[in-house]
C-alpha cells in the first residue's frame, strides 16, 4: 500500500508539472534562472573578434564642439566618412545599426552609397519589410545587391518579460541583421543549430565588448589598424535615442543595441556555444525528480525527506550552473518544482499514515494497558510506533482457568462467553492496576508481560503482586460470584512467571496490528505455567523471576524441574499462601517425593533481587 501511495504521489507530482511545462506555465521563472546562470557564469574574456562604435553622448557633444549639425539623425555624409576610416582597417565586416529607409539630401545618399560600395562587406539595418520579406534600403534590393551590401532585420524579440535572450533567424522573412553580419564576416552561411531560435551568449554585462565613440573614429583619434579583421557594429548607444535594452546579462543596466548586435554576431562567429540539452531531457528531469521523494519515502521515514530533496536539490543547482558554464542549458525550475510538489506529497502522506498508524497503535495498547501507559508509550516515541520492536528485559506471566473446558460443554455459548468475560475482566483489571500489558487470550487462559512497553525496573515485582492478587482475591470473588448466580462448580487456576529478554513490539499490517513478545522467555513461562497441572500449587515463580526481583517476597523453593525445550533444569519458587495450594489435591508425585507442601508446612524463604 505505501508502494502504491507514494509513487501514485510522485507520478501524479510529475503530470501537473509535466502539463504545466507543456503550457510554458513557468517559462518567466524558468528564464530568469537562465539571467541568474549568467550573474553566477561571470563575464566571459572580452571578445577579440568584434567592436563596436557608438553613437554616444560623447559624440554628440564633439559635435557641437566642432560646430558641426549634431541632431540625430545626423547628415549620411557624416556616417560616409565614418565608414571611410574604418574600412581602411579592412574589417571583415561592418555592420551599420542606423536605418537608411528613407532618402535624405541626394548628396548625402550618395556619399554614403559610394562609401559603401567601397568598403565591401557592409550589412545594413532594416526594421520593415515588405510581404516577400524585402526592404526599402537604399531604395530597395537592386541597389543593395549593385553595391554589394546586404540587408538584415535589426529588430530585437524580447520574451514576454521585455528580455532579450534569444536570436530569431528571421524576423518577417528578413534574416536577422547579426546573423547576416556573421555569414558576412565569415564568408559563407553559419551554421544554424536548428529551431526558431538560439540562445545569445552574451560575453557579460554592459560594456564588456569593446567600444570606440563615434566620434573619436570620425575624427581620426582611433587608428584603422583599431578595426583589422573585425567586425565593426555602428549603432546608437545614447539613451536618448532609446535604443537600449534589458537583457539576460545586463542586470539592472541596459545595453546599447549596437552591443546586443554584437554580441549575436560573435555568438553566430562561435557556432552558437549555449545551447539547449537534447530533447527530452527536460522531461526526463522532471519525471526524475517527481519520482525521487517517493523513492526516498519508501526507505526512510518522513523527517529525512525534505532534508534529501534540499540535498538533491542544490547539487542540481549546482550541476546546472556546472553544465551553463560550459554551454548546456538544462531545464531548472520544472525538475524542482517536480521534486518540491512531490516531497510535499510525500510528507502529506507520511504524516497522514502515521497519525492512522498512531490511532491503530493508541487502539492496539488501550485494550491491553491502562490508559496512562498509552499516553506515556506515544509521548516517548514521539507518536511514532511503527511495525517492528525491540529486545527488553522483563516478566512475562501466562494464566489458565482449569477444568473451564469441561465445565461449558453443559453451557449454552452465550452463558459460556458471559462466563468468560466476566473472569478475564477480573485477572486483567489486576495486571493492569500494577502495570502489566495485556498481550492476548488464549480461551480462558492469557498473557502479560511488565517491563514492556515502558521499562519498568520493579517488573518483576508488579508480575509478582498481580499473580498474588489474582489468587487471593481476584479468583475468589469470580467464584464467589459463580455461587451467588446458582453454579455449584468453582475453578482453580494455574499462573506461570519467568523473566529475561524477549523481543516485544507491534506485528501484523496496516489493516491489522497487534502488540506481542515473543523469544525464549516467553515459551519458558508458558511451559512453566503448564507445569502447575498435576501439582499442588496454582503458582511457579521462576528462579530468574525471583532474582530479578526489587524487595523481599514470601516465595517458598519448591524444586528443580526439568522445562521441555531447555537442557538445564529450572529452579522454580512459590508463594506462601493459602490460595497458591489447589484444594482437595491428591498428588501422585507427592506419592514418590514425600508430603506435599501446605501453606502450614511450607517455610519462607526470603527472596530479593539478586
């Protein structure tokens, strides 16, 4: 049953995560794992083979300082010049992040056009296409393709959080605009790993690819040989041109889109080193993980589950983190959300077992100890008694109602069962006042045991009591009350006690559990309990009974009797009392060993523990 509750726990854990993936329920936390990736990873070296110049707030105040037109956008005859000094470097690409849809002066176009066309391998920005995918750069696709250059969409998707993490290839049918400037740089398409989207392995924070101000290269202060074998992204980076943006690196900063651009050109330059795990891995992960607290449930108990899934749980962060630095993105928060949903489970039905089992346990002890003694037993373990037991040291004693077989053969079953009820009701009220536990009946006959649950030091001596107690008392009144009702037949009993170790401890199922003991001490003092028929007394103490013992008892040494099942013979004792003699005996052994024992015959010896 506990097989079938936790991992039905654990494979209902996996479903609802399962369909919460399918739904990209999580996908917002899921991707902020990913920026968290990025902030653990650090900045990667700053990469060698892309620069990027900004049209910065450094520039515009150069400008001005020259006295030259500074509103953006700035005249095309300022940009021709720029293209001019960096293409004297002989980059391998330059990619021009400024939209150059619209004519401006005609002189100004076709400085720049010209400059263009010179340099070579020079991208060009567009953020609108047409139905076929074409822009209107430049007039449109036949003057691209005159000069040379090429077209690519400089538009940024972000997730649904206004992120920027991934690289679309295209974007309404335009290839995107670092791709295209990675197919440029590098002479021939780039590899595209498949699907809609990679991921953009962003070298670091804001700034971490070099820059250079637009207008320090305008004006001659950055060298040429400042852009040999690059790629050279030319884009705005003053906020007030609002081309700034939030991506999976850049933390609370923004990052210039001209940087962005760069970064997806030397992510497409290095064939994409971030990408997703193989599919299904996910999903593997997620099973896994959902699985993984019912398994631990079915061998620990509940107290180290959640330590266990807190364990597993952070060497997967840490593997995770592992498998990012060294490009492999693994699923994150669905495998947790899997392990958290099915621990919870778990312990929900830990604990909920437990509390039936804490109830079978509390049934199980009520009918055989006293009601104290049951509260006393939950409260020291903690409310946890479970299927098993363990060894103790105590007194175990047996009863037997003689010549109570024969007598109900003339009895209907209701006044039998009536009769039977009303004397176990008597012996077992006296085992429990002095502390003993019920462990079962066996017809008219029954076990107790003290010294278990609880340990009792003194166990030997409230066996003791109780047995003096159900003779002299206890007995009696049952058979006094026989006469009272109109039954002319009284009963004698036989009582057994023996003490040692023997194991006790709860058995049976969770549809059915039961307290017993059992070991050698138990099948001893049932033996000895037997032996009491054909004998003069109603009660054998045991040799270890009597040693066991904390204050002087009036025992009597009867003698050494051979216990079947044992080598040694066993030394047994007796009480002196008038109510341990069986009356009207006629011994046969007595025939062969001398008089029998009276109570007025019998001398005392002392006994006490030890």
């Amino acid at each position: 049953m506990r097989i079938v509750l936790f991992l039905g726990a654990g494979a209902i854990a996996a479903g609802l995560v399962g369909a919460a993936y399918a739904a990209h329920t999580l996908r917002s936390v899921e991707e902020h794992t990913v920026d968290a990736r990025f902030s653990l990873r650090g900045p990667l070296p700053v990469p060698s083979n892309v620069v990027v110049v900004a049209v910065d707030a450094r520039s515009f105040d150069q400008l001005q300082a020259h006295k030259l037109p500074y509103r953006w956008p700035w005249p095309r005859r300022y940009h021709a010049t720029l293209l001019n000094r960096i293409a004297a470097g002989h980059p391998k690409a330059i990619a021009f992040d400024v939209q150059f849809t619209e004519p401006s002066d005609p002189r100004d176009d076709n400085a720049l056009i010209e400059s263009v066309a010179k340099a070579g391998h020079v991208v060009l920005a567009a953020t609108e296409v047409d139905s076929h995918g074409h822009t209107n750069v430049f007039g449109g696709g036949s003057v691209l393709r005159q000069i040379g250059a090429r077209a690519g969409s400089a538009l940024l998707p972000t997730d649904p959080d206004g992120v920027i993490r991934h690289v679309p290839r295209s974007v309404d049918g335009l290839e995107t605009f670092g791709l295209v400037t990675a197919d440029v740089a590098s002479g021939h398409p780039v590899h595209w790993p498949g699907g809609s989207s990679q991921w953009v392995d962003f070298a670091g924070p804001p700034g971490r690819v070099k820059t250079y101000s637009y207008s320090d290269v305008y004006f001659g202060k950055v060298p040429a040989s400042a852009f040999a074998g690059k790629v050279v992204v030319i884009g705005p980076a003053a906020p007030s041109l609002q081309d700034v943006h939030a991506t999976s690196a850049s933390g609370s900063q923004w990052m210039p889109g001209a940087e962005v651009q760069a970064n997806i050109a030397a992510t497409a330059l290095d064939g994409f080193p971030l990408r997703n795990a193989p599919g299904g891995t996910g999903i593997a992960l997620i099973l896994l993980f959902a699985l993984l607290p019912a398994l631990v449930s079915l061998r620990l108990r509940a107290l180290f589950v959640p330590a266990v899934s807190i364990l597993v749980g952070g060497l997967f962060a840490l593997g995770t983190q592992i498998a990012f630095d060294h490009g492999t993105v693994l699923l994150f928060t669905y495998p947790l959300a899997g392990l958290a949903l099915s621990t919870v489970a778990c312990i929900v039905i830990w604990y909920v077992l437990e509390a039936i089992e804490r109830a079978m346990t509390r049934d199980v002890f009520a009918r055989f100890v006293p009601e104290a003694v049951v509260d006393e037993v939950l409260a020291q373990t903690g409310g946890e008694l479970r299927l098993g037991g363990e060894t103790v040291f105590g007194t175990v004693m047996f009863t037997d109602l003689r010549g109570f077989t024969t007598f109900s053969e003339s009895l209907d079953a209701q006044q039998v069962i009536g009769l039977l009820n009303r004397y176990l009701t008597q012996i077992s009220d006296a085992v429990l006042e002095h502390g003993g536990t019920l462990v079962s009946y066996t017809g008219d006959g029954m076990m107790a045991v003290f010294g278990a649950p609880l340990d009792q030091p003194d166990h030997a001596d409230r066996a003791l009591d109780a047995a003096r107690e159900i003779l002299e008392v206890r007995l009696p009144q049952f058979n006094e009350w026989l006469r009272e009702e109109g039954y002319e037949q009284g009963f004698k009993m036989g009582i057994g006690l023996n003490s040692g170790d023997f194991m006790a401890g709860n058995v049976g199922s969770l549809q059915r559990l039961e307290y017993t003991a059992i070991g050698d001490t138990i099948n001893t003092a049932s033996r000895i309990e037997g032996m009491t028929k054909g004998t003069p007394y109603a009660l054998f103490v045991a040799d270890s009974t009597r040693d066991a013992l904390t204050r002087e008892a009036n025992l009597v040494f009867i003698d050494e009797m051979p216990v079947r099942g044992r080598k040694a013979p066993i030394r047994l004792w007796t009480l002196r009392s008038d109510a341990v003699l069986k009356p009207d005996y006629e011994s046969e052994v007595a025939k062969d060993k001398g008089p029998v024992l009276t109570a007025d015959t019998m001398e005392p010896e002392p006994a006490t523990a030890g």
